[in-house]
C-alpha cells in the first residue's frame, strides 16, 4: 500500500495512519514530524503553547489521533482523499485573523521564471504593489 | 516597487512575462497559497502594502486596460490617480478601522475550498487527474464565489477559461444575483 501524505499547506510528509470506518488515525511522532505538533500529558504542544485534547477515545486513542479531530483542534481546515491516501491542512484560522486584526502583510516567497525565490519580506522600507494575476 | 504574482502555472504564465520582460519581480505561485494568505477568489487583484509591510488596501479588482475596468466596474484613472497619491505620501492610508472594515470576511468554507485546491493540485502534480478534478469541483462547490478555483483549475480540466464552461458559469453567478468583480467600495 502506497504511504500516505500528509501536505502541511502544500509541503508534503509521508504518515503512519490507521484508517478505520473512514477516520484516518495519525500516528503521534507522524504529527510531530509532520506538523511539529507534540503530544504530550497536557496536550498537543509547539513552542510554549499546549492545546489541551480532551481525554476522549473519539480524539486520541493509543498514540494515534483523529485527524478531522486534529484539524478542528489546530482550526485548520482539511481537504482528504481515503483513495489517493492523501490530506491537506490549510494555513490555521488563526494566521488570517491575526492579519486582519494586526494588518500585517503575510509573508511570502515564489520563484519567479528562473526558479529564483522572493519573499515580499525583502522588500521591507518601500512600499509595495502586489498585483496578483493570471493568463486564464 | 511592484511584486507581480502568476496565481497559474509557470508554463501558462511564462509566455505572457517573457512578453512583458518586466524588471520588477515576476513571480509564480501555481498552488494559490496567496489565496489562503490574503483570502483572494480571483484576478486581477491588487493589495498595497506600505514601508512597514502592512497593508494599506486590501486586495481590489484593478485592470490597467479601459474595456478590464468597465467589465469590472472600477475606473482604471481613478484607481491609477489614488495610487500615485499614496506612493507619493499626498494620501495617507485609511485608518485601521475602516481597513478592517474592507477585507472581505472568510467564512470557513473558503478556507475548506482552498484545502481542496491544495489536494487537487498535489493530486494533479501526482499523476492522479481523476481524484485531482474531483477535488476541484468539491472546492468550487464549497465556494462558489472562488474563481481562483472555479476559473484557475479549468485548463487542468481541459477546459477553456474562456470558452463556454467559462461564459456559462459567469452567466449563472449573475442570474444569482452576484457580481463577478467585487471592487471594494469607494468612499
């Protein structure tokens, strides 16, 4: 069986995962390495910050937990194909509401035409148009 | 300084830069992520960011051509005149308040659209066109508002983005009621 790929917005990470009645179960060490998300006794924890899971057997069960559960719990949102053994997770609620809260411009990098990557960070102390488009 | 972006893939947008053979960063980003960053549903848009790197427009429909501006409703000279005034520092930007005000709000079904995409895209990349389509058309479902998806995957699909499927799908969303352009408003 081909593995499955978990795509953290994009960036993709094989996964060890149980699929039951059509839940997908992740392995704990998987969503650390794939999200940097550990479990721990109080919760999942990156950085200083810990996210409690509720001691419920439909979450985290044996070392492995839900991944719809994971997505609801990080407020990421999670498009899964059980077929092609494959999800992602969108960037967390939370990064859009900070931008509106802070006006932040997100941070990012592409390549242009030559494969070169820019980051819109480089260009800190000019003001910046961003126009975005598309030949369709 | 202008950022352009290509929410495309390189080959479709490469023949349009190459034309154009600007000399500000010309960039690619074929999997959206601008999308999931600035909650953007279609093109042209742009946003204006200033010295600090916050944004001092939201993302808005702009068309530099005269016949891009009527279809979308904006006056092209009005936007350009706006814009020079601000770069120039004649105009501040808009309080805080009123900026928040003009972002779009994002109900959670964009955000679930766009992880489709994602899939979709990865699928694509992947070699599997079937399961790549259907997440797709489950994204332009999700949100139907998203060109970005509806419009921006129909080559994937061997569709034309300007042919009939495209005509079609734009005469739907005005018997609905919507517009297809959403320029934020002028004050």
């Amino acid at each position: 069986m081909p593995p499955f790929v978990l795509l953290d917005v994009g960036r993709p990470t094989e996964v060890d995962v149980t699929i039951d009645q059509g839940d997908v179960w992740i392995d704990s060490a998987s969503v650390d390495s794939a999200l940097g998300w550990e479990l721990k006794p109080e919760g999942f924890c990156k950085d200083d910050v810990c996210i409690p899971v509720a001691s419920n057997p439909g979450i985290v069960n044996n070392g492995e937990i839900r991944l719809a559960a994971l997505a609801d719990l990080l407020r990421r949102p999670l498009a899964l194909s059980l077929e092609e053994r494959a999800a992602y997770l969108g960037p967390p609620r939370a990064l859009y509401d900070q931008t509106v809260e802070t006006l932040d411009a997100p941070d990012f990098t592409f390549p242009d035409l030559d494969g070169h990557p820019h980051s819109l960070s480089e260009h800190r102390g000019s003001k910046v148009l961003l126009a975005v488009w598309a030949s369709w | 300084m202008v950022i352009t972006v290509a929410v495309d893939r390189a080959s479709d947008a490469r023949p349009w830069i190459e034309k154009a053979a600007p000399t500000h960063p010309s960039l690619v980003d074929e999997a959206h992520h601008l999308g999931e960053l600035y909650n953007m549903v279609n093109v042209p848009t742009v946003v204006w960011i200033d010295e600090e790197g916050r944004i001092a427009r939201p993302n808005d429909v702009a068309f530099t051509t005269e016949w891009g501006g009527k279809y979308a409703k904006v006056s092209t000279d009005e936007q350009m005149a706006l814009l020079r005034s601000w770069i120039r520092g004649e105009t501040p930007s808009q309080p805080e308040d009123v900026l928040r005000g003009q972002i779009a709000a994002m109900p959670d079904e964009s955000q679930e659209a766009r992880a489709h995409f994602g899939l979709g895209w990865w699928l694509l990349q992947s070699g599997h066109t079937g399961a790549a389509e259907h997440h797709f058309h489950l994204g332009g479902e999700l949100a139907p508002d998203d060109f970005m998806i509806r419009r921006g995957t129909m080559r994937f699909r061997e569709s034309d983005p300007f042919g009939a499927e495209f005509v079609q799908m734009v005469a739907d969303w005005h018997e609905l009621g919507h517009s297809y352009y959403l320029p934020l408003p002028v004050e």
